[in-house]
C-alpha cells in the first residue's frame, strides 16, 4: 500500500508509527509544514517526509487526514485537483462528517471516516469505522491498517458520535477510574506507585478475561465472588453509592456536550 500521512502531529506520528512497526505499507510519505521534527523518519525504509500535499498525493493511494478540524477543508480543496480513481480518503478528524468531506472532493471519491483513541500510540486503540457509499468496498483496507494498531469495528455514521464518547473521551474516565483504585490502595497501605501497577494490570487483566473468552462481565463477577464474601460487599456499596448511575449518566453529559458542540 502507498499511503500517506496528511499530518504528522501526535496522532499522525502514532499511526505511522504502527504502519512501520506492522509494516504495512510498500511506500509511507508524512507531510508537515515544519519538517525539523519529523526530519529522523526518513531512516526508515520507503519513508520519505514532505511539506508538500500536493506531491504526497500523487505518489501514494491512501491518504489518512489527521489535521486539526479547522485545517481539514482548505486542505482537501488544495489536493481536490489531483485526486484520481485509484485514491482512497481516511479521516481521523473528529466530528467531522463524511457529507462534508464529500461536498468538497465528490461523492464519487471512496471516503472513509476513522475514531481511533489515544491508545493507537501503544497499539491499542479502538477504532470505529464507517464510510460513505463509494467507500463501502474499501473498508476492510482501513480495518487492516487499524487493526494492526488495535482492533477496528464497523459502525453507522449516525453513532460516530457516541462511539467518540464511550471510545475516545472512554479512555480518560477509565484512567479516572484506575486513579480512583489507586487512591483507594494507598489509603489500604500500599505506597502510590505500587498501587497504580496493582490498579493498571488489574485493570489490563479484566479487560483481556473478557477479549479473550468471550464471557459477560457478570459471569466473570460471579467467578470472585462468594456468599457475604469481601468483593460483594464491596461491589454493592459501590452500587449504593451510584458507581453504574454516575458512570452512565457521565456518558449521557459527555453525549449531549459533543452534539452541542457538532450544531455550531
């Protein structure tokens, strides 16, 4: 695949990152207006770096947009003109619907629309998915670049939005949640550090039960705990206090804010 990076900030250099570790490409090209940051890629194999769009786009097919939103439409107008039939568009901008991409390069053109999350630095994002009419037939492109930076998952364009809350914004309520144990650990006994290696691979070992058995949470829940045991006693205090309630109700806040924010 000859894919290029249309914005090699934080999130961009996350990808390409992924991209030469799975080696998945055949010729990478990352574009930046400053090149002095990104000046040691070109060590890597079929690498090369360029302050020119323009010239990105003619020598690759797969273009991943990972701008700012404020950047994105001046910049699909500059490369409008030499987009052909063999390019396919990935987005990575937030909020930013596929209508809109469409309205300045055409329908015609194969438009993906990517959420990936912060874990994509570590190879670990979850990656939603969804593409307009034409790019239909190139997803399982995008869910191959995507999985190899962790998995990718196929949904409507209509719940983009709540996959940005429960995915993207989902990683800072969960490090919320493992600072939360942590805190609870210390006041237990343990110094801090210890207790946040305790809270994270506890956090990581839960996670991997269920992505690797298939199990419901409950069943998992059921296996640690026992008549008046510790961990009921635990887990419905946590309850009475509103653990789920507040947990949910942070999602729906999280929801009505970003629909807010997608009206101006």
């Amino acid at each position: 695949m000859k894919i290029a990076l249309i914005g090699t900030g934080n999130l961009g250099l996350s990808i390409a990152k992924g991209l030469v570790i799975n080696h998945t490409y055949t010729n990478l090209y990352l574009t930046k207006r400053n090149l002095d940051s990104i000046q040691s890629w070109t060590q890597y194999k079929n690498v090369s770096i360029s302050s020119d769009n323009k010239k990105a786009v003619k020598n690759t097919d797969i273009l991943i947009f990972a701008v700012q939103p404020n950047q994105l439409d001046n910049v699909l107008k500059e490369i409008k003109p030499f987009l052909g039939e063999n390019h396919i568009l990935i987005s990575t901008v937030t909020g930013y619907p596929l209508s809109r991409i469409e309205a300045i390069v055409g329908k015609n053109t194969p438009i993906i629309r990517s959420m990936p999350n912060t874990a994509i630095s570590v190879r670990k994002s979850m990656t939603c998915l969804c593409s307009n009419t034409k790019g239909e037939k190139s997803l399982p492109i995008a869910e191959a670049i995507f999985n190899g930076l962790g998995t990718s998952l196929i949904i409507e364009e209509k719940l983009m939005q709540a996959a940005t809350v429960l995915c993207a914004s989902g990683i800072a309520f969960w490090m919320r949640l493992i600072r939360a144990t942590t805190q609870g650990g210390v006041q237990l006994g343990f110094d801090a550090d210890i207790a946040l290696k305790m809270s994270m691979q506890t956090a990581m070992g839960a996670s991997s039960l269920l992505i690797e058995t298939g199990t419901h949470p409950e069943e998992e829940i059921d296996r640690v705990t026992t008549p008046r045991g510790c961990t009921i006693t635990g887990l419905n205090e946590m309850e009475h206090q509103g653990l789920s309630s507040s947990l949910i109700k942070g999602l729906n806040a999280s929801f009505d804010k970003i629909n807010e924010i997608a009206q101006h």
